[in-house]
C-alpha cells in the first residue's frame, strides 16, 4: 500500500459507524420519508417498509460491507480483481454518486440561506412565492440558464468550500472526527425539535393523518416498490459508499453487528423525523382550516415552503425553532455529501497513485464549477431531473450487477464463517444467500423497470434530453477512467482474498 492509502483508514470502530449513519442520515429522512409513509398508506406502509428492511437493507449492507472489508480498496479495483470486465461498473456507480454529490450541494446551498432567513422571516407572508419566484426565480424554459443567482452561487459555494476543508485531510482528522460531532449533534436537536412538535395544539391531527392505515393498499404493487425504494434511499443502497467506508475498517471488525446499528439508526431517526413533521402539519391545520392532505409535500416543498409557512404563525418561538430547523437539515445534508465524493475520491487514489488532498481539491474544485448550473432560473428544474435520472435509473442498474457481481462471482457464502466468527449479535447462514443471490436482484429489477417505465411515461421533452445528455457524460467519463492505464502495479493483480 501507498501513502496515501495508509491514511484512509477509520480510527476507531465509532468513526466507522458514525460515519455511516451520517451518509444514510440525510435529507431524505427529514423531507422524503413522511411523505411516503402518509402517501403510502400511513400505518399500513410498516409491513412492506419492514420487509424491506429484511430483505434488502441488512442483507445488501452486509454484502457491501464484507466485500468491501475483504477487498481493502477502492470500488472498481475490487471489481477488477473479482473479474476484470466489471471495471466498467466498479467507476459507473462512483461517477454517478459524485453527480448526486453535485445537484446535492445545490439543496445544502437553500438551506444554508434558509438558516440566515429563518432568524428574519425573510420569506415574508408567502413563502411559495418567496421560494420559487423571489429566490430560485424558477422557470422550466431554457432561457433560465442565462439568469444567474449570485445569492444562491455564494450558498453552493461556501458548502463546497465545507466539504473540501474536511475532505482534504486525513481520514480520521477530518470525516472521522467531524462524524462524532455531527452526527450526536443532529439527533440531539432533531430530539428538541420532535418533542417541541409534539406539544403544539393539533398535533393529535397531524399524526392521527399519518398513522391511520389503508389496508386496502397492501395488494396495491406500488407500495411495495415505494417502500423498497425508500430503503434504497435511504441506505444508500448500491452507492458504493458502504462499500468504500468499510474499506477504511480496522481489522477484525464486527461488520454484521455494525449493519444493524446503522440500519437500525437510520430507520428510527426517518420516523422520528415523521412524528414532528406530522406535528407541525398538524398545527397549520389547526390554524389555517386546511385539511392535513392539502399541506402534506414532497421534497423541497415541505422544507422551503411547508416549514416557513408554521414558523410564520408560531410566534416568537419560531425565531428558536426555525434557525434550529434548519440548521439540523444542514448538518443531515453536510453529513451525507461528505460521504458522496468518498467512493470516486478513493477509486482515482488507487489506480492514479495520487493522493487524497490532491484529488480531493481537484473534485472540489470541478463539482463547484459544474454546480453553478443549479445557480440559474432553471437549475431547480434541472435538479429535478438529474434527481430522477440518477435515483430512478443509473443507481438501481448499479445495484443489480453489483449484487451479480459480488454474490455470484465473488462467491459471497466464503465470507459467511469470518462473519460469524466476528458477530456478536445476529449470525448468517443460507437465508443470507437466498436473499442476496436470487431474491434481491430480482426485486431490484422490478423497481428498476417499474421506475424507468414510469420516468419516460410521465417525462416531457426537456427532461428525456437532460437524460441523454447525462447518460453521455456518465458512460463517456466511466469508459475514460475504465480505459487510462494505471500508475499503480497492483491494480492488475487479480488474487481475490476473502479476509485474511
């Protein structure tokens, strides 16, 4: 090993672990998951949300983290050794997750003003209007890509700046250290926030709206493949994030006890998040006269219009709660962007021999440069549609062959005695092989054809082009990094190790 991989290594188990639950802890709990709970039958969504926990969450986090620790390298070195044509995939996914990574920053960027405003009620009596014409001045017409927003560029700026100041060091000196102040941090406010939520008059109808279930839509196959998404998601499943961070474990790690802390802290974190949601939405019925349903919003919506919206009618308390909103969504969103450039970051180092404040500086620099598409009249349209591109297509065929390629032709049972030997609590055997050869590519074919089929039902003109020019850049950029010659001997060295 070089240098510059001696260094990418967690100092402890906790920064491993803490770690993880900041990738999988993000924006998505705050302002995706309540949404899909209510939208998906509210209490009866638990049953498929439950199973897809079982059947995809645990399993494919134990496949990615045991490959991962087993390999000790970047993605598609690991690809390569277990067989030289899945390069190709091993710099796909990553290049992919650094496009997350880039319209990511754009949202960190909104919140990050919206951190500011909250201390002024800047968005003034509408905050829709406020957030979409005054601040994003959105438009779906391309002529919004020659109005540029300065605000909002300093805003994406300065989180890039964030990333890089931590990213650029050592492992352990920058992520691994930043993990165990953010994350406790953010579950501490998230838990103020909840508890503030709770006492609020109306709360009583906002969760009585999420929890009652539909039964009826149990047999409906679009709630299965919401709650298997969702999973996905939430986990980041596939990303070849859980992949990287377990590259950088000590030795003799307890892998299948730190999938369920993770897990087990990312899920309870996302309904937690669903009771204050619903808490609030609540309370705005209460107040307004308007019915829970019409409140209710997915995405940006809910955090930029739907939250303003309560904090303007909450009195002098909403000069406490909003800044700490929204200063919790910052932390949930810089602790998932750290992660995200993590994968490709590591993947040049291996095969280039350079070194992590070099490539780290250089993604910087070039994710900043790109992100400034997002800084135009039509970079929240654009957002939307890398945000289906990428989440709807390029990720889940990532993760059908990544679980051909590791389970089949990495021959997954080998690692099955080193795992058990190392757990503490659950232990694996033939339903991990079930589950993890047969039963989770095809689920994740079905979700894959169910979300592409929908993507180019329901897609205009503008966004079926945004995806072709998307799959150029991705598939051009990964048959480059797949066809440069390595700096590096060892990257040609085929040996699959299982442990050591």
């Amino acid at each position: 090993m070089n240098n510059n991989e001696d260094r990418n290594e967690w100092g402890s188990n906790l920064s491993f672990i803490l770690a993880m639950i900041g990738s999988a802890v993000g924006l998505g709990n705050i302002w995706r998951y309540p949404y899909v709970l209510y939208s998906n039958g509210g209490g009866a969504f638990y049953i498929p949300y439950i199973v897809a926990i079982l059947i995809m969450g645990i399993p494919f986090l134990i496949l990615e983290y045991s490959v991962g620790y087993n390999f000790k390298s970047s993605f598609p070195k690991a690809l390569r050794k277990i067989n030289s044509k899945f390069e190709f995939l091993g710099w796909f996914i990553p290049i992919s997750v650094f496009l997350i990574m880039i319209y990511y920053s754009c949202i960190l960027g909104w919140d990050g003003l919206y951190v500011i405003f909250s201390f002024f009620k800047s968005w003034g009596a509408n905050p829709n209007n406020y957030f979409t014409s005054t601040l994003l001045q959105s438009t779906t017409s391309t002529s919004g890509l020659s109005v540029f927003i300065p605000i909002i560029a300093v805003a994406i700026l300065v989180g890039w700046l964030i990333v890089w100041y931590v990213s650029h060091k050592d492992l352990e000196k920058g992520l691994g250290r930043l993990s165990k102040i953010l994350v406790p941090l953010l579950f501490i406010i998230m838990l103020f926030i909840v508890i503030f939520s709770l006492t609020l008059p109306g709360a009583g109808i906002g969760l009585n709206e999420l929890f009652a279930p539909d039964w009826s839509l149990l047999l409906n196959f679009n709630i299965w493949m919401a709650a298997f998404g969702q999973i996905i998601f939430s986990l980041s499943l596939g990303m070849s994030i859980a992949f990287t961070y377990a590259s950088y474990t000590k030795d003799d790690s307890d892998l299948v006890s730190n999938t369920l802390w993770v897990v087990l802290a990312n899920c309870g974190f996302e309904n937690f998040c669903a009771l204050g949601v619903f808490s609030i939405l609540g309370y705005m019925s209460l107040k307004s006269g308007v019915a829970v349903n019409q409140l209710v919003q997915q995405g940006t919506g809910l955090v930029f219009i739907a939250y303003p919206t309560v904090f303007n009618v909450l009195g002098n308390w909403s000069y406490v709660l909003g800044p700490a909103f929204f200063f919790t969504v910052y932390i949930a969103g810089l602790t998932s962007i750290l992660s995200t450039i993590e994968p490709l970051s590591f993947s040049i180092q291996n095969k280039f021999a350079w070194s992590r404040n070099k490539i780290m500086t250089i993604l910087c620099i070039i994710g900043a440069v790109v992100s400034m598409i997002y800084a135009t009249g039509m970079g929240g349209t654009i957002l939307g549609f890398v945000d289906a591109y990428i989440n709807q297509i390029a990720i889940l065929i990532g993760v059908f062959f990544e679980c051909i390629a590791f389970a089949w032709l990495f021959k997954c049972e080998d690692v099955i005695p080193e795992l058990n030997r190392r757990s503490k609590s659950l232990k694996i055997g033939r339903w991990w092989i079930f589950i993890v050869k047969y039963l989770l590519p095809t689920v994740v074919a079905i979700v894959w054809v169910g979300g592409l089929f929908d993507t180019i039902k329901t897609g205009t003109f503008e966004e079926l082009i945004v995806f072709v020019i998307l799959t150029v850049i991705l598939v051009g950029f990964t048959i480059l990094f797949t066809v440069l010659p390595s700096k590096s001997d060892d990257w040609y060295k085929t040996k699959s190790r299982i442990f050591d």
